[in-house]
C-alpha cells in the first residue's frame, strides 16, 4: 500500500488537472472531467482506507476480560451508591414487615379530595391552611403528607377485615410543603405513614408499635411519651416523643418529638365503607428525612435533596 504522503501528493497533483478544462475544446471536457472525477473517487477511497489501517495500528488492544481497573484507559472506576434516605426508609420498611406490616407506595400527585375531604376536613376547615400546600395549576396538590393515601389503603384492604382479620399497611411517600426553606426545613421531604385496623385495636397496641420501631432503628431500649395534638382525622390524636437516644448523645436528658399519630376518626372510616362501630383503627404518621438527621447528627436537612457528591458519598 502507498504510503499516505503519497496518496496525498497524488490528489494535489491530480487537483492541477482540472484547471486544463478551460483550454480544452467544449466537446471534449466532458469526458475529461469524468476520468478526473473517477481517479479522484478512487484516490479518496484509498486515502480512506490508509487512514483507517494507520488509525488500527495505533490502538492499544483492550483486554474486555480484564477487571476495569486494569485497562490503563480507565484510570479510576465510579460506583454509585444508594442514596441515603433510600437506605434508611429500607431499614424502617424492614422493620415493619418484621412486624406484619404490608406496605403500599404513596404518589406524587394527588388531588383535593385525598388531602382533605376524605381526611375529615371539611371545605373551609381552618386546619387546612396549616399544610401549606403546593397546587399544581390543573388544581392537583402534591401530597403535603402521606395520610393522602390513607382513603386508599383502607378501601384496598378492607377485604383483610373479614374473618377476625386486620388492616396493617405502611405507606412511605414523597410529600411537599409550601414553607420558607432552613437548616430543619425543606419544602420537599418523606414520609411514612401506619394504619392498623381490627375489631378491637387499642391505643396501647399503637404505642407498643412505635416503641418497638424506634428502639430497632436506633438498636437500643427508648423510653416514649405523648403530648396531645390535633389532626381532624384522629380522634383522640396525639404527638409521639422519645428520649433522646445515647447514640446521639443523650444521657436520658431531652425528648425528641418524632410524629404525629392517633385513634383513626370514625368519619375517615365511614367514608372508606368501613363501619366504625364495629372497627376500630390506629395511624400515624412522620418525617424520615427527620429520623436519619438524628440518627447520624446532620446539621442541615437540605443537604439531602442537594445533589451534594461529597455529602452523599459518605454514606
Ligand atoms: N399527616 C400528619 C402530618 O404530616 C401526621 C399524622 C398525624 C399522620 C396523625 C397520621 C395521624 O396518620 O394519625 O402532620
């Protein structure tokens, strides 16, 4: 094969051909132009081909058997981890199942019947200013907590009703709130939510439930204590605490206020079909996001939907 120098020397030299058109008889520069046209076809394509041959000779061969790490062109190898709050909302999934909790998944668009209505919130009820939430300009609302799904899952598990049996279902979501973003607050979170449901469900069962998932998460005895609190679909409700835990430097000083929780109001069953004088149900509901800050000591709470490589890393 030619050498490409060459090849190109040919082209150039067959490039001044061309100018002899002009002095040829306008009869014969047809055919010239073709045999220039077709020698110039033929040179390209073997430029082509040196080019490529030249190319092959200078690529290291790769070894596709070889472990990454060993192909000198890849220098350093990436691997993607799970995003933190994916690994603490598994832990407290696990936890549940443990526990005979089904679990069902939360949307991220919902409307105002699922948000309000169905939770014993009646048109102009004045706890609704109180979620601050967000409305998409169709008139959805991005959940601004997972009680949306509790209409559902109540209706979709009724059928566990029968037969002395139970409702026990946990529903993680993603939930928004239209609220000044800081250090503690972010406008888009997770969260999960608890129902439980049988003929003779008592509020000592659902403190023992929220004792035993705190003290697994945290792998050590909690002592738990309750304030009151208001919510129009729980009846009594309450706001749930723990004692600080050691692990996060507490030395049985200071209670942590972690979720929200109460005996399921009667309309909220009656409106899923479930009759409140035979049935008696338990939920509860609150903030992962908040869990794993006090788990590990982070300091800023939107450091999780930042982005941040080097925060997310360290897990
Ligand atoms: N959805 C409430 C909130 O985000 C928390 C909550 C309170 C959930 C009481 C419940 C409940 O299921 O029974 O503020």
């Amino acid at each position: 094969m030619r050498t490409i120098e060459k090849i190109k020397q040919e082209i150039k030299a067959l490039g001044a051909e061309y100018a002899k058109i002009k002095s040829l008889a306008p009869e014969e520069r047809k055919a010239f132009g073709e045999s220039l046209n077709q020698k110039r076809q033929v040179l390209d394509r073997e430029l082509q081909e040196a080019l490529d041959a030249a190319e092959a000779s200078t690529v290291e061969p790769l070894d596709v058997t070889a472990p990454a790490a060993a192909n000198a062109n890849i220098r350093e190898v990436k691997r993607g981890t799970k995003h933190p709050l994916m690994t603490e909302l598994n832990h407290i999934l696990d936890i549940y199942a443990k526990m005979g909790f089904d679990i069902m998944e939360a949307r991220q668009l919902d409307d105002e019947f699922h948000m309000f209505e169905s939770l014993n919130f009646p048109e102009g009820h004045p706890a609704r200013d109180g979620y601050d939430t967000f409305r998409t300009e169709e008139g959805f609302i991005p959940p601004a907590h997972t009680s949306t799904m509790q209409h559902r899952a109540l209706k979709a598990h009724k059928k566990d009703l029968k037969n002395g049996g139970q409702i026990a279902v946990v529903i993680p979501g993603r939930v928004f709130r239209n609220e000044d973003v800081d250090a503690t607050h972010e406008h888009t979170f997770y969260q999960c939510e608890g129902i439980f449901v049988s003929k003779d469900a008592t509020m000592g069962q659902m403190l023992g439930v929220l004792k035993r998932l705190f003290e697994e998460y945290y792998g050590q005895t909690l002592k738990i204590k309750t304030q009151p609190g208001y919510f129009p679909f729980t009846e009594p409700s309450l706001e749930l605490l723990i004692e600080k835990p050691q692990s996060l430097g507490g030395k049985g000083d200071g209670w942590l206020e972690m979720l929200g929780c109460g005996m399921i109001h009667p309309n909220v069953l009656k409106m899923a079909g479930i009759d409140p004088d035979a049935y008696k149900g338990f939920a509860w509901g609150g903030g992962i996001d908040r869990l794993a800050i006090l788990k590990y000591g982070i300091d800023d709470i939107r450091y999780f939907e930042s982005g941040k490589l080097d925060f997310l890393k360290e897990f």
